[in-house]
C-alpha cells in the first residue's frame, strides 16, 4: 500500500479559498452581463419571487442531504471515521460548498468503506457512494458554464445527486441495523488524505 504524505493544513486552506474565489466569479458571471446569460438567465424568467423560493427550496433540500450525511457519519464507529459529523454542514456555504463538497463526499465514502469490514450489511455496497458522490461533485462544477452545456452539467448534477442520496439512505438503514464496529487495537487501514 503507498502512503500519502498528508497535504499542509495551510496549503489546503489557501487552495480551497482560491479554488472557491474562481467558483464565485462564475457564479457572479452570468449577472454581470449586459443581456443575462446562464443561471441570470434562468432565474430571470422565474422573477425575483420565485427565484427566492426555488432557491430556498434547494437549500432546504441540500440541508436534508446534509443531515443524511451528518447521521450517516454519526452511526460510523469513531475509529472509523474520516471526518467529523458536523463538518457537512459546509454543504450549505456558498460559494466554499462548491470545493469541500468533493473533501466530504470522500471522507463519507471512506468512513462507509472502512466501516463495511466490520458490518456485514454495508459490505453489499460497490463503491459506497463514490461514483455518483464525485459524479454531481464534477457535473456542479460543469453547470457553471453560462450556456446550454453549463444547463445540462446542472440537470446530470441533480440526477447524480439524487441517486447519491439514495445510496447514503440505504447506507444509513445498513447503519442503523448491524452492529456497530468494536475495535479492541487499532487495527484499521492508514488514513490517506486528499
């Protein structure tokens, strides 16, 4: 097994808050534009009250996801886990979500994965969430493009994100059913970092 030499706090931080200052400039984007294009657009032909309300909507939507996460990570044993429960709620802050939602799509799916060698009933589970997690993580990012391929980035993001929740619900009654995982050593894999 090759191991990871675990990236500086700092640098991380830094490369997150970069990262997450392109992703506001794209969404900034479309608006700053003499005729609105992309997401201004979109929103324009909901006016201002409906665009409030789908917004709200939406985050109301991603605060369930986010609690599904949060418990899934709560019934993951501690030795288990590869982040704090609390920390999905970045899920919520925009335009930062953008960029950390990939760091917590991998610490669920590998909390899940090393959780699975001691509860049986995770062990059916393929990629614990892997797949269709990074998918809508990369089809977001995609939708910022401001034109027809951006909108159908946003409608595979949504179909992907779906289907990621799903397969965290069915994660979450394997959860809640098999017997938690009781380590007497540490006798788990290495911790690898992003």
């Amino acid at each position: 097994m090759i191991m990871q030499r675990p990236i500086h706090p700092a640098l991380l931080a830094t490369s997150k808050l970069l990262l997450s200052a392109l992703v506001a400039w794209a969404l900034a984007y479309p608006f700053l534009q003499p005729e609105p294009i992309g997401l201004a657009k979109e929103l324009s032909v909901l006016g201002i009250y409906g665009a409030i309300f789908l917004g709200l909507f939406f985050l109301a939507l991603v605060a369930l996801y986010a609690n599904d996460l949060r418990k899934a990570l709560e019934l993951v044993s501690a030795d288990n886990r590869q982040a704090a429960p609390r920390s999905v709620w970045w899920m919520l802050v925009l335009p930062y979500n953008f960029i950390e939602d990939f760091f917590i799509i991998h610490a669920v799916t590998v909390s899940l994965r090393r959780e699975a060698q001691c509860r049986g009933g995770l062990g059916r589970m393929k990629s614990f969430g892997a797949y269709t997690g990074f998918g809508w993580c990369v089809a977001q990012i995609g939708s910022l493009i401001p034109n027809g391929i951006g909108s159908l980035f946003a409608l595979l993001a949504l179909v992907m994100w779906v289907m990621h929740w799903r397969l965290i619900r069915k994660a979450l009654a394997a959860l809640r059913i098999c017997r938690p995982c009781v380590h007497t050593t540490d006798d788990r894999a290495p911790s690898h970092v992003l």
